[in-house]
C-alpha cells in the first residue's frame, strides 16, 4: 500500500472504534447519565458535512482553555507535518525556496483555520436539533440575547433569535438582554409559524453578579444598585418579592424601577437565577447562602459561553448538589449573542397545558414552576469529557475528539469515511499516472 493511503487507513480505523464502542450523544448533567426523553435529530446537510459541522458543534460549546489546547494541538500537528514533508523531500530545495514555501504554507493554514472559524461561527450552518419525546415536555432556553444587548450580533434581533431557537428544537426562549428589555418589550408575543415563543426576562449587571430576572421584564437603572453588594441586594430582594425595592441609603434612586409596579402592591415574582461564570468567579462560598436567602432561585450550571464553561466540574457538581437538596433551579443557558449557531444544551421541562398558552401565560407559569419544583428540570446537553486536571486539560482537546467520534452517528460516520477516503484514493490514482 502507497504511503499515502496510511493516514487514511489509521483515521478510518478510529472512525470505527468510535462506533464499535459508541456512547450516548446526550447527557443529563445533574443526573450524569443519559437522558431517556430526548434525542438528536440531524439535517441531511450536517450529516454530509460531518467533519466540519461535528467540530464546529463541539467548539461552540467548548471551555475557552479547550480553544486554546486545540489551537495548540492544530499548530503543532501542522509544524510536525511540515517538518516531516520538508526531511522526506528528494531532492531537498534551496534554503530560499524552502523558507518562501514555508511562509505560504503557514499563511494558508491560518487563512483556511480563520474561514473555518467564521463559517462556524457567523453562518447559518446546519445544526442538530432536539427533540424531547416525553409528554408535555417543554424545551426551553433560559437565557438568550439580541442585538439590542451591547455585545449581540449586529442584525440579531427578536426574530431572528426566536427562529435559530426553533431550529435548535426550543418551544420557548427568554430574551435577557443585558440591563435593557427593549426588544422584547418591542415583539409582538405572537411568534410566526416556525419560530420559538420568545418570554420576557432582563440580564441586570449588579455587584460582581449577573443576575437572569425571568418570567417578568422590569426595566432598571442597574447603576443605582450595583455599586456594592448591600445595595445589590436590596435590589434582588425587592425583586423576589415582586416590588419596587424599598429605600437605602446606598441605593439611591430606588424609583429606577418602574413605576407599573405600584407601590406596596406586589406583582407576581418572577424566577431570579445566578448567571456564570461570574457567581462562582466572585460570590463563590457564603455569599451562595446569602443570595438564596435574598431570593435567588435558580444557577446556571451549563453554557454555551466559553468563558463561562471554565467553570471548573467540581464546583458543578456542588452547585448541583446544593439545587437538589434545597430545590433550587439548575439551569443550562445558550447565552446566544448571534455567534455561533450550535445549541450545546437545553433545558426539559415538564409543564402540561403549555402548547395552549401565550408568551405571558407561559412565562408566568414556568417562572413559577421553577421556582416551586425547580429539579424537575432537566438539563440536557452534548455530551463533552471535562477534565480537572492541568494534566487532562492538556490533552483535551485530542480526548474530545476521539469522544466525538463515539457520539457519531452511522450516518455521520459514513460521512467522514467517505470524507477521508475520496482525497485519498485521488491522491494515489495521481502518484501512480505520474510514476
């Protein structure tokens, strides 16, 4: 067998280990196993492009320290392989050449590394879809932005975020833009045929937190209430009780909420949920105690974000701990700014009657919910081996891919043995016309 063919017997070889011993796509993360009610569905166009599509959903919900291990995996497996085509060259080329040839080279594997990342991050690619099999399941997103928020994606805007969260298969999302609910105050509540109900909620940047106030959309002047943790506070309590908040000294200009809420009245509360990574970056320990007693129902504890996927899995796991024994809400977030395209996690709820309600009845009523039972929650997302170790962290992004091709699908994995073999067989049938 000509050399060439020998890299793409070892890469078909994994490709079938990977479906000789297959694992589960989906994984429940507080139940850490795989979830019975839901499953994957795939467009024909991710399954023909599986070697692109399969990576770009793995790097969209990926640790930004995994970015960075892939990043040095790719550079150095191009620096090796270049290195060895330089020694096999027969006969070698002159220093000029060579180093000429080189720099063209490296220039055209950081162009073809830098379109690849555009595409999967700024084009409509195909992406896998959820489907949550159990009867009145709800598939949900907690926490999602437009454009209207300062960091969303130029054009993002209400409708489109409602129809990329029904193509990841979302019944319903909540818009929490950053300290503004402009564009949802702005949509019309009655999403078009095709497109996920969008609920109301608000992101408010508060002392060293990220608070999600769903179920409800007040309006505040944050910079009122995040210049210290006191003031923060007098701010979620007010809106856990579902009221203005009362008066502090420094929380001045209380009256920033808004004045629909009529004071002394309460309204219905909405669900307030601690957003990472900032809570375990900056309130980790105590201040945990101190927002469950302000009213804080609910923490992310899986994301899209790859700042927010550092979180390190040991501190997870007592974020889960401490929502199972004190009935707190888990949550898995998108944080969909327009980037990306790839849903990595859902939320799965089980809420009968919702398909009969409007934006406002069902944001209500799943505020609620999850602030009575909030661990019958599910969250659900791509299955991904998160290592706690420097050690594992450095050999991630390779034990990753070999995941990857685990949680294949056949017909993706027929995909990227047909993407391996077509290059190669070309390549050989010109070596042996020029030989």
């Amino acid at each position: 067998m000509r050399v060439p063919l020998r890299p793409a017997i070892l890469l078909s070889a994994c490709v079938v280990a990977g479906q000789l011993i297959p694992s589960p796509p989906l994984l429940d993360v507080v139940a850490s196993s795989a979830p019975a009610d839901a499953r994957l569905a795939y467009p024909l166009g991710h399954v023909l492009l599986a070697p692109f599509t399969l990576l770009a959903d793995w790097l969209n919900g990926s640790p930004l320290r995994e970015i960075v291990g892939l990043a040095a995996w790719a550079l150095a497996s191009f620096v090796a392989w270049r290195i060895a085509r330089g020694r096999a060259a027969r006969p070698a080329p002159a220093p000029v050449r060579r180093a000429i040839r080189e720099l063209l080279a490296a220039a055209a594997f950081v162009a073809a590394a830098a379109a690849y990342v555009a595409w999967g991050a700024l084009c409509p690619r195909p992406i896998p879809r959820l489907i949550a099999t159990a009867r009145d399941a709800l598939v949900f997103d907690a926490h999602s932005h437009t454009s209207a928020s300062h960091d969303g994606r130029s054009g993002f805007d209400a409708a489109a975020n409602a129809a990329w969260h029904a193509r990841a298969g979302f019944d319903a999302a909540f818009v929490t833009d950053h300290n503004t609910t402009r564009a949802i105050r702005e949509w019309s509540g009655a999403a078009p045929a095709g497109s996920a109900l969008l609920l109301p909620g608000v992101e408010l940047s508060l002392s060293g937190l990220h608070l999600l106030v769903v179920g409800a959309a007040p309006d505040v002047a944050v910079d009122s209430f995040s210049g210290s943790w006191r003031a923060t506070g007098a701010l979620v309590r007010s809106l856990a009780a579902g009221r203005p908040p009362a008066s502090d000294g420094e929380a001045a200009g209380s009256a920033a909420l808004p004045a629909a809420a009529e004071a002394g009245r309460a309204r219905a509360a909405p669900l307030l949920a601690a957003s990472i990574p900032e809570y375990w970056k900056y309130h980790w320990g105590a201040d945990l105690d101190t927002l469950e007693r302000w009213g804080v129902a609910g923490f992310e504890i899986w994301t899209t974000s790859p700042r927010a996927m550092n979180f390190p899995a040991g501190l997870r796991r007592q974020v889960v701990a401490r929502c199972r024994q004190r009935h707190l809400a888990p949550l898995g977030a998108t944080d969909m700014h327009g980037l990306g395209y790839s849903a990595t996690v859902w939320n799965v709820m089980p809420l009968p009657g919702w398909k009969a309600m409007d934006a406002a009845t069902l944001a209500a009523a799943l505020a609620e919910r999850l602030r009575g039972e909030g661990a019958a929650n599910s969250v659900v997302a791509m299955r991904r081996w998160l290592p706690e170790t420097a050690a594992g962290a450095a050999v991630a992004a390779p034990v990753n891919l070999l995941l990857l091709l685990r949680t294949a699908s056949p017909a993706h994995a027929a995909a990227l043995l047909g993407w391996i073999w077509l290059p190669a067989l070309v390549s050989a049938l010109r070596r042996r016309r020029r030989s």
